[in-house]
C-alpha cells in the first residue's frame, strides 16, 4: 500500500531521539536543572542581531514581490554574486554567483548533490565517524555507502583503510570538517593527501572521483583553520548551511559551490540543477536568500562553543577520561569507559547524563557529548561524569 | 560522470522558460509596456499586509530559538494544532494537528506523497490538462504517470477515458482543481463521480487508490465552491500550498493532510515521514510556519484576479475565441485558432502577445494565458487578440 521502505525510514527511532525522549520524560519527572542532555547538536547560540534586524529591514523597506516572489531556480542572481564576492575575499577563490546553487541547508545541498552524481552501482565513500543521515541519503539515490574505519587517535582520515575501500565504483567521498560526532578539523595536510590519492586513483581508474566537502560547522573553529578544499582538489562541490553559523537551522539555508575548474562545470552544475528540479529543491525560501546576502562576510559570536569545549573536555580529561582536543563543530568524542558504547550510554543514565553512542556514527567504543548547551548545565554535571568514572574503578 | 537523467532535467529549457526569455529579450527591444507575457503563473497580488506584519511581530516579539530553531520533522506541533483547527472551522473536518506534516509548498508536498506511496510498477494517473511537473516528479520516484485525455467542454474528468486507463497497477490519482491551466473547478458531482469509481476499483482491484489532490489555488475560485475532497473519498491526500493565497511563492510553504479516516494511518503518515526525510524536506522552513498559524483563515485579496479573468475572457469571446468560462486559478484556457498550437503561439508572438502552447498540458490544439498580471497590460492586449484573429479570417 506504501513504500514499505520509506514507512521504515519515518518511523524507525533514531537512538539521539530515542534519548532526547527519555530525557525529556525525565525532565518532568526530576525537573528540567536536573537533566544534563548532551545528545542534540541544537546551536544554542542565539540567531545574531544583524541578522534579525537584515529580516526586519528587508520585509519593512523591499517590494514585497521582490522579497516573496519566485527565485530563479538556483536562487536570486544578485544574491548569488554577493556570496560569491564574499568567499573570494575570504579564501582568494574566484567564483561568480554561476557556481552557486542556494539550497534549503546543507542536507540538501548533499542530496541534491548525491542525486546529481549517481549512476547505477555507483559507491560514495565516507570517514568515520560520520553524520548517519549519509547513508539513507546515499542510498535514497540508488548509491551504496561505504566507510573508511576511523582514526581515533586524531579523528584524522585513516588513509590505510582508505586505500582498500576506494575501487573503480567509487564516484566521490564525502567529507565533513569541523567533524560531526569527533569535533575534529581535517588538517591541510590530510587535505592534500586524500587530493593526491583521488587524483592518482581518478587517473587509474579512468574516471574523475569528486569531493562533496559537507560544511555546516566551518565557522566553529577554534584558532585552527579549516582549508578550503577546492583549493586543494578542483572536482569539489562545497556543501554549506548558516544553520549553524547564524543559528538558523529552522529555516533552510545553505549553498552548493560548483567550481569553474571542476572537470566539466556545464554537465555538473546541470545535474545538480535537475536533480533539485525532481527533489522539489529548487528557489531556497527567498526571504533568507536576501538575509544571507545582507549579512554576507558575518558570523555568529561563537566564543561560548569554544568555552564549553574547554570547560568539558578539562572535565573530562580530569575526570578520566580519554578524549581528542577538540578542534571545531559543537561535539567531543571521548573513549567509553567500557567497550560496549551502548551499555556505557545506559550506565550514564542513571546519572542523568544523556550521552550518544559513538556506534551510531560508525566509531563504536567512543560516545558523543553535544556542548551546544548552557555553560552551568556543563558545569553542574562534572561531578557526576566524575562519579560515573569512580563506578568504573570499582 | 554524473546522471544523464539529471543533467536533461536540469538543462532542458522548458516551452514556457523559452517564451519567458523571448519576452525578455523582446522587452529590452522594444519596451517593458509592449510585451503581453501570459506566460508566467507568478502570483501579482501583493503578499497582504497581515502577512509581512505578522512575520516582523514574530521576529521583533518571539525568542530567536523559537522562530529559527529545528521543529520536529512534520513542524510545529502549535502550529499543526492552529491549521488544523482553522481547516475544520471551514469545511467541518476533524483533523488536529497530527494530520498535518508542514511542508516547503505544495510541488514538495506532492513529490514527498508520491514517494510515500510509489512502490515498483506503480501507476498515477492524471487528468490532462495537466502541470507537466507531474511527469517528472512522478518518474523521480519509479513510478509512471498515464494521463487521461481532456474534456474540452468543461474540462471536467472526462470519465468515459478514465475507465479505461485506470487498472491494477494505479496507485493513485491526481487531481489539481481550481485546474491549470483550464481554470476550471472540479464539481461535487465531478468529486463524487471519481470517488464511487476509485471506491468500486479499490475493492476490485483489492487494493486501496489514493487521491492527492494538489490544491495551490483553492483560494482562488470566483463565486463557486471548491469541495472539499477529503469529505469525499477517505483515501485522500491534501497537498496544499501558501504560494497562491499568501502570495508567499518563494518561501516556499505548505502543507500535507493525511486524515485519520484513512485506510492505515499510522502507515500513511510514517511513510510521508520517510519520505520527507529522504527527500531532506524535514522542517519545513520555521518562521513561515509561525507565520501561517498567525495569519490561518485569512486570505489575500483575490478580487483583482476576477476582475482580469472577466475582462480578457469577454476580449477573447468579442475578438472570436472560443473559451470555457473561467471559475478559479488564474489561468484561461482558450482554444487555439489553428489545430497546431505550437504554430498559432508562434503566430501571436508577432503581436508580442506571449502564449504557452496547449500540448505542454497535455491538452494539443488549446492555449494558456495566465492573466496574473497588470490589468492595464491585459486592456492594451485585447486589440492585439483581436488583430490575431482576423488574421485567421483572412
């Protein structure tokens, strides 16, 4: 009677909703100060003045039409060139508002970007630990994922397993840096080497392997910087959101970069165009096209993410536990104090600490803990990551 | 390297793409106020005034989290609740707001309910003329769209066609009423009809049709009531969008119903679920959802739409066309003064009056003109009409 397939994919719990329902359960049953829930990756960053006040501006002094009106399909040319012009000053690219598609965030320009690339028996590769979504994503479009093992003593790409899992199926990697779930920023010199292997392998193969660089955490960086990837590697498309640097997850904002250098721009911004057509993406909402152009160059104050970073990862350094430094997005990735990831998860619990198996990002052993949260709540819960520490030392 | 198919979708320029662009280029020749585009359906009435002061309410008033923040994937429980109250006010339903999934507008609307639906082999089936998106978004999900032919007289269902064409393999039926292009709204006898000949197919067929009515312009109907086809036929899903009544096309807002009475609710909407997801059509964009519970049950002035209906159907009729009287949508659908439609839109370009050719419909030997524009353009396009046709009496 239905897609029994997508029955399965609307219903199936996630583990993180499954946990933040047991959290809010909790929450009124012990009161909410009590509840220290670091499952959801929410910016908690409030949404910037400017940009407030850019929406308030454009509907009180814009011709309506022009503000709610049909876009082109892939978004409002001014707006295009304005984005374009933005990060060129910043990264010394040259593009024009023609290798910009707008896309409502970045799981859709992702998608749209997987649609525009598959063909059958086609394999996208990606790193983890990695955002789940890539695989129902992936194979929503016909594709098979396949993951590289992680590296857990730096969340770096671990190019040995890399190499065996790369094959003439392979159509492009994705990659996310500032990393969900490992709070990991890729190195330039990770960068140029996976550039090199898929420049060795795309000339072995006989075909180009492209680069879908997902970036809705670049502007959380913590004094590191995050390498532009086209620079390194021109078959890229650029995957961004303000979701997270305007703190605007609700209302779909993002953008697709093809580059002019990618191997046949024509063909490629072309697929990317149908495939928003039949994935009913086309002309991103048009109110936050004209904001995003308003507050290009801009960003959210995010001075607090790097404070709870700081804050919890001491914590749980002090309490025992063993954890990479973190680097950027909004996430720590520490090593369970068990093997098993969900029993771990189930132990935390029982001190209300609401924690996320690192299974479910591919990286089994390790948990996530989201700090986009209220600085005191991180604060009130460091005794109790040291009591449950103590129980493993019993 | 990449998918053929997206490429074509992307790049093929449509029929009404082409007449836009000629219009552009005709513009700058000869002057914005000499061209007569009909061939764009862009809403003209402005977004009404309660609709901008409503969304600069909610920005200046609410906390940034609770109009930019992630909703759950179907939206805004408040907001469902506030719909769906204001849908029964109307038309006596029982909905609440766990019939609702928010969603980017109605074209994504109705491609997230054929994915939910489409299993292999499927069949959905429309009523020419037609919005020959359909056809793609359709095959976007591995299903195959069959048409029935047209009814010119009324541009009813022509049922006697339908009879044949339905079988086994339809999955569910698609109708689009106040219709583009006809203009025409479908009748309680016409809703009626469909329902007892879907009811006497499902049982066998011993599998349920679904209907989807796709309703962008319900609120656009002169004097004549719209049914409401859920009151109708159970097995309905209602596709509705904001774009029309708002005049909000580029924020892209609307919305699914599946109503309890449904024959399996519970699997209807986890696959709306499943397909939202996957399509990346989750949370549709947040403050247009506040914003259309602020503003529920009001609509747009829609006078101005009947007013330019009235005037170039009676320029029509005097200057000799033939042209069902029209009842809603912005649309008149008049038949071409020679059987090729193609050469007679060719033909009143020479007049600058700019035409979309029946066949793209579905409908061959007919025309579009979308009259959602400046009345004066359409008062200064009558002599043209006129000129065109005692071209054809000579």
């Amino acid at each position: 009677m239905v897609s029994e397939k997508m029955y399965e994919l609307g219903t199936k719990k996630s583990t993180i909703r499954t946990i933040f329902e047991f959290g809010r359960k909790r929450a009124a049953e012990v009161g909410e100060e009590n509840i220290f829930d670091f499952s959801l990756g929410n910016p908690n960053v409030p949404t910037p003045e400017f940009v407030k006040n850019a929406a308030i501006e454009i509907l009180q002094t814009f011709e309506p039409s022009a503000v709610h009106g049909y876009t082109v399909a892939p978004g409002n040319p001014k707006v295009r060139e304005t984005l374009a012009e933005s990060v060129n000053n910043r990264f010394g690219t040259n593009f024009t508002g023609k290798n910009f598609f707008i896309t409502a965030g970045a799981a859709a320009a992702i998608t749209i970007s997987f649609k525009a690339l598959a063909e059958n028996g086609d394999e996208f590769i990606t790193f983890a630990p990695y955002f789940p979504e890539y695989k129902c994503f992936v194979e929503s479009v016909g594709a098979e994922l396949k993951v590289v093992p992680a590296q857990p003593k730096d969340w770096q790409i671990n190019f040995e397993e890399f190499e065996k899992i790369i094959s003439p199926k392979t159509k492009a990697v994705i990659i996310n840096s500032p990393n969900n779930p490992s709070g990991a920023v890729y190195s330039e010199e990770t960068i140029k080497k996976l550039a090199d292997i898929l420049t060795d392998k795309s000339k072995k193969f006989g075909h180009e392997i492209f680069i879908i660089s997902d970036e809705p955490y670049r502007e959380i960086a913590y004094n590191i910087e995050v390498p532009y990837v086209p620079k390194f590697y021109k078959n890229t498309l650029v995957c961004y959101s303000y979701s997270k640097s305007f703190s605007l997850p609700g209302e779909r904002i993002g953008y697709i970069i093809v580059p002019n250098e990618i191997c046949d721009f024509e063909k490629i911004f072309g697929a990317v165009a149908g495939a928003a057509r039949v994935l009913t993406h086309v002309n991103a909402p048009s109110l936050w096209q004209l904001v995003i152009a308003k507050c290009a160059g801009k960003s959210s104050d995010i001075s607090i993410y790097e404070q709870n970073a700081k804050l919890l990862y001491n914590g749980l350094i002090d309490a025992g536990f063993e954890c990479v430094k973190p680097q950027g997005a909004f996430y720590l990735f520490p090593k369970a104090l068990e093997e098993d990831d969900y029993a771990f998860c189930e132990r935390a619990k029982k001190f209300d600490l609401l924690l996320v198996p690192g299974a479910d990002f591919g990286a089994p052993g390790y948990f996530r803990a989201a700090y986009c949260i209220k600085t005191e709540t991180i604060e009130k819960s460091l005794p109790l990551f040291k009591k449950l520490a103590e129980e493993y030392q019993k």
